[in-house]
C-alpha cells in the first residue's frame, strides 16, 4: 500500500484531481455529451468536480409558506449564483463559499403554490374558510396549519376545494420557467425539478403528516411536462415511476432522488414493495431506472449509516435525526440507512440475481428559506419563522442568558431544530457544467456527497493499481483506462484482489483533512457484513497494524472561541489500497469516506456569538465529512 498526505500540493495535483479523462456510464470507454463546437470554455475530457444542491423550496412549497417564506424559485437560484436574500426572519442570507455550480428547486408537487393563492391572489380560495387558519406568525397557528395540509399531502386524499390543478400547472410552469432564465451552459446549470412527498402511515388517520419518510426529489435533464406527479394523484412510489417511465417515453427524460431515509421508519429500503408484495427483477430495474442516486446528507440529518447498524463504526453517530416528520415518534432503522441497503441489496443479488438498492450517493440541504446554511459559522436552519433565530432553535438560552441554568428547552427545539445539521452538497464529476453532463454523471453514478464543506474525492476500482501510480502525471487518465470510477461495476479477475485509487482534496475554505476510509460491504450468499478500514492518514501517521486506525494526529478544538489546532491534517490524502481480506467469488462493494479534523458545531458557533455558554445536551463538535459512491465488485462467470 503507498500513502501521501501532504499540506503542500505539488503544482500538478490539484489540476489532476479538479478534472479527470472521460468514461462510459459504466465501463470508461469513453462519452463526450456534446459535439465539439457545442462545447462550453469549461469543457475538459479531464472530468471537473460541481458542487450544486438538487433539494430547495420556497413559497410554492406547502410548508414553507406556512413557516412565512415568501421568496421564489428565482430568489433561489440568485442565492446560488452569490447574491444575497431574505430570510423571513427579517435578515439577510448569503451562501457560504464560492457561486454553487447547479440548483434545482424542488417545491413540494402537493399543493404547489396553492397556499400563496389562497393569501389573498386569487379571489376565490381566498375567500374560503380554511384560508383563515393558514396564515400568521404564531407557533401555534403555524403548526395546526403545516398539520392539516401535510395530513392530506399523507393520506393522498386532497382537499378539493382547494385542489385547483390549473393554479398547480401554473404554478409549475412558471419554476420551469425560472429554470430556464438562469440557465448558463458552462457557468451555471439549472435544473426542473419538484418533490415526490410520501409519507407512509399504514392505519392511522389523516390528521397529521406524521409517518414513514418515503420522499424523492425528482429532476428533468431538460423538457418537463405540464404537471407534476405528486402524493395527491398516488402516495405509492411504484406509482410515480410509472409516471416518469410515461414521461420518459414521451421525451421528458428524468431520476427521482430518495432523501431522508433515516426517518421512513423502515419503509424506504425495505425488502417488500409498498403494499408488501415481493420483490422481483422487474421492481429492482424499474426502481434503479428511475433512482439511480440517494440522498445520504441534509439538514434533516445524516441517512449513511446508525450506531445500532453499525456498532464497530466510531463514526456512525454523526448528525443523527431519528424522529418521525412532524412527531416525537423514533423511526425504526432496520431499512432506514443507505449502507444496510447496499448490503442487503448485495444479498439480494447472490440470492435472487437482482439488486435494487445499487445506489450512488449525493448530499444536499432541504432548506425552505430558498438558501442553504451549508456552513457551521454560517446558519439559519431549515423552515423560516420557527426556527430562524438561535433560542427558537435551542442554542442559546432564552431571555439573554448565558448559562443553561434553569433553562427548559421547548419541545420543537429540543426535539427537532437543534437536532438538525448545516448539510449537504452534492458533488458529481462532468466534462462540463451543462445539463447533459451533469445529469449524465447522476445517471453513471459518478457523484458524492459532503456534509457541508466542499471536499473533493476520487475513487477508482481495478486490478493492476500499483502505489508507483500515485506519481504519475497521468494517474487519472490511466484509472479510468484500467479501471472503474465511483458509481460503477468492477468483474472479478480470477483471484486478483482488487485494488482502490483514493484521493481526497480539502476545502480551502474548511478544516484539513484527518484521514481516508474505506467502508467495504460483502456478502456470503446469505448474509452481509460490513468494516471500516482507515487507508490514509495525516500528518505523516500511518494506520495501527493492531488496530487498522489512524493515531490520533492532535487536532482539537478550542471551545472558548472554536478556533482549530493549527498545522494539524493534510490538505490531500491519497493512497492505492488493495484489499487483504478478498476472497474469490465474493460479491462486495466499497466507498470512500473522508474525515475532516474536528470543528465546532453550529450550535456551538450560535452561543458563542452570543456570548452563551453552549447548549450541554448538544455534541460541541463535530468532524465535517465526504463520501463517495460505492464501486461494486462482481464475482466473474
């Protein structure tokens, strides 16, 4: 095994790691999306990483109009681009960091842009009776509003009196419209989008939204059709890949993007379809036609993996969310995390011949306010009025107190807001920044998530990579000649071991990296199992022969002012690994996470901007991370 960690870059890395030679959707043979005289000044047959976030609402969204957002799709995408925007709590918000690189804006399908209509614009729903109970600034009157509308977007059954489909279709050409206005091959790419909200509550009544996340964020390459397929046309998944296997065939091509699988109460990944039939051939390659990609991080918390799933994982209990929607009940995990599916999904495979959980990953942030807070020192939360301002969220002692003493936390802050994470964004790796290359990454699965910080990752699977590899200035274009990267399906060779290139490049604007890890998953033909292993290592450390982790490297934090121990971590970690524990017709897969050194919190950074001691029921820092999607290992024959 070779291993580099390094602060200083050498002049040749970072250009290597920013763009990388192009490949098949699977194979690495080679697809350019556009013509050469249709190609952008950004183009390169040397991939580039976009950061972007394919999880935005503003106040054509149900909820967010309850919670008193009032920007639009266009405030959305300006606050992308750099500018600054409101937040309904009266202040400004500016993203964190450079431009994002692509957007798409996805209000809730339900209802879409009904309760702006209801608020007085159009006549005749503002002058019906329920329009009296969704508007005003009180706790109170906001969640019996967000739980009567949200209780029919549940059960599917609308309130037909305000169920106004033509309102619905306008409402959705104008976000296609504003998709298109600010479209800019090569500059910034925009995306048509909406969310798929079902919430699956077997039994019970349709007076909350309480229930079992089953939510996607679907996403047109370009054309979109008149009207989205939302939970009031069917709350059942299957139902809406119907739809868009419909859509496609009329040339409105698009993926659907689970998220929030760690509160669906076992029902996202689960071994049965909806209604509990089995599972079969036909589900898996209609499901991974149409959700080639899962959201693992966002505000809502972090959907990879849970301590009870994965007891020897030290990392496993990062941001997690574990409440039912708009309840206090726990959400079962059994198929609630991204890294059981795969696993399962590996079982599946030797088992049956089918996989449906073969997911590539990416992160984004659910924010409702038309802005992400993906930085820690840089937050706002999700939802707007409730949630704006450090006490309403619970951290920072209510009154101008600076101590906890006698402080009660109220219930939404102490079980929801405080609970929630400065997270996520989407990676993918594309020739250019155009629609049609990005969504072609999100189709091959070259992508990956962070939970904030804009670190940049690398992942190829072969056979004959040698550390030597590592030095050489065509390593990039070489691992996709010989190999597979994220995302894609590596055939056993006989006996060989397989062997990992990866590579990781911190944010500038972030904390140095700690260390590289890969999580490998493999199945017996019964079962499946899983281990992490630390591959990389900073400041010259190399993993314990005893123990397979990296020494601690002395990084910490100083909570009186959460500045981080200087000259500790790297600002590239990279390494060839190859597997000491492969044995031959085993069917696995493997992904990289990589670790920042710790920083402080959001909650941390809330208190000490306002002089306050940190609230002591919340983690005071946390360790900002990356993850690539896995590569699968097939057994030959």
């Amino acid at each position: 095994m070779g291993i580099k960690s390094t602060l200083a870059l050498s002049a040749a890395m970072p250009a290597l790691l920013a763009a990388c030679t192009t490949q098949d959707e699977q194979n690495g043979t080679g697809n350019i999306d556009a013509a050469p005289g249709e190609r952008t000044s950004g183009y390169s047959e040397e991939r580039n990483a976009y950061f972007g976030d394919l999880h935005i609402h503003t106040k054509n969204s149900f909820d967010a109009y309850i919670f008193n957002v009032r920007t639009t799709p266009e405030d959305a995408y300006r606050f992308a681009r750099g500018e600054t925007v409101k937040h309904p709590s009266g202040y400004d918000i500016t993203i964190s960091g450079p431009p994002l690189d692509f957007l798409g804006v996805t209000d809730h399908g339900a209802y879409m842009g009904i309760l702006p209509a209801m608020d007085g614009v159009d006549e005749r729903l503002s002058k019906l009776p329920i329009a009296k109970e969704l508007y005003g600034t009180d706790p109170e009157v906001i969640l019996r509003a967000f739980q009567l509308i949200g209780g029919t977007v549940r059960s599917g059954e609308a309130i037909e009196e305000i169920y106004d489909k033509e309102i619905i279709g306008q409402t959705w050409k104008n976000t296609v419209a504003a998709a298109e206005k600010y479209n800019e091959p090569g500059v910034f790419t925009t995306f048509s989008a909406y969310e798929y909200t079902s919430t699956y509550a077997p039994g019970q009544g349709s007076d909350s939204f309480a229930g079992g996340n089953l939510h996607r964020n679907v996403v047109f390459k370009g054309s979109a059709p008149d009207r989205p397929f939302s939970t009031l046309d069917s709350i059942n998944p299957e139902d809406l890949w119907d739809w868009m296997d419909k859509q496609r065939d009329a040339g409105h091509e698009s993926l659907a993007i689970p998220h929030n699988s760690n509160v669906s109460n076992s029902e996202m990944f689960k071994l049965a379809t909806l209604k509990g039939q089995p599972l079969t051939k036909a589900y898996a390659e209609q499901r991974m036609r149409n959700e080639p990609i899962v959201e693992i991080t966002q505000v809502k918390g972090t959907s990879e993996t849970h301590p009870s799933l994965s007891p020897n994982d030290e990392w496993a209990n990062f941001e997690i969310y574990d409440k039912l929607l708009a309840s206090n009940i726990v959400s079962d995990t059994r198929h609630s995390y991204v890294r059981q599916a795969v696993r399962d999904g590996l079982v599946l495979q030797d088992t049956q011949g089918f996989n449906p959980f073969q997911f590539g990953f990416i992160g984004s942030s659910d924010s409702h306010v038309a802005g992400g807070s993906y930085a820690e020192n840089n937050y706002w939360s999700k939802v707007g009025v409730v949630d704006g301002t450090a006490v309403a969220r619970g951290s920072v002692p209510p009154g101008g107190q600076k101590t906890w003493d006698g402080v009660i936390v109220a219930d939404n802050a102490k079980n929801w807001f405080s609970r929630w994470a400065a997270s996520g964004l989407a990676g993918v790796w594309a020739e250019e920044n155009t629609r049609e290359s990005i969504f072609a990454a999100m189709r091959r699965k070259e992508t990956f998530a962070t939970s904030g910080p804009r670190i940049k990752l690398r992942f190829f699977g072969g056979f004959g990579f040698e550390p030597s590899l590592l030095e050489d200035p065509m390593l990039v274009k070489k691992a996709y000649a010989n190999g597979v990267a994220m995302g894609g399906d590596l055939l056993a060779e006989g006996n060989k071991a397989p062997a990992f290139i990866a590579w990781a490049m911190r944010d500038p604007d972030a904390a140095p990296l700690q260390r590289l890890q890969i999580i490998k998953l493999w199945s017996d033909g019964k079962d499946s199992y899983e281990k992490v292993i630390d591959i990389a290592c900073s400041d010259g450390l190399s993993p314990d022969a005893a123990t397979g982790r990296c020494p601690d490297n002395g990084a910490g934090v100083d909570l009186s002012n959460c500045s981080i121990t200087p000259n500790k971590g790297a600002g590239e970690l990279r390494t060839v690994w190859r597997d000491p524990d492969y044995k031959a017709g085993q069917r696995a897969a493997y992904y990289l996470r990589a670790l920042e050194n710790p920083t402080c919190r959001w909650s941390t950074w809330d208190a000490l901007t306002a002089g306050a001691k940190p609230n002591p029921a919340l983690q005071p820092t946390l360790q900002e991370r990356a993850w690539s999607s896995p590569i699968w290992l097939a057994p030959a024959g």
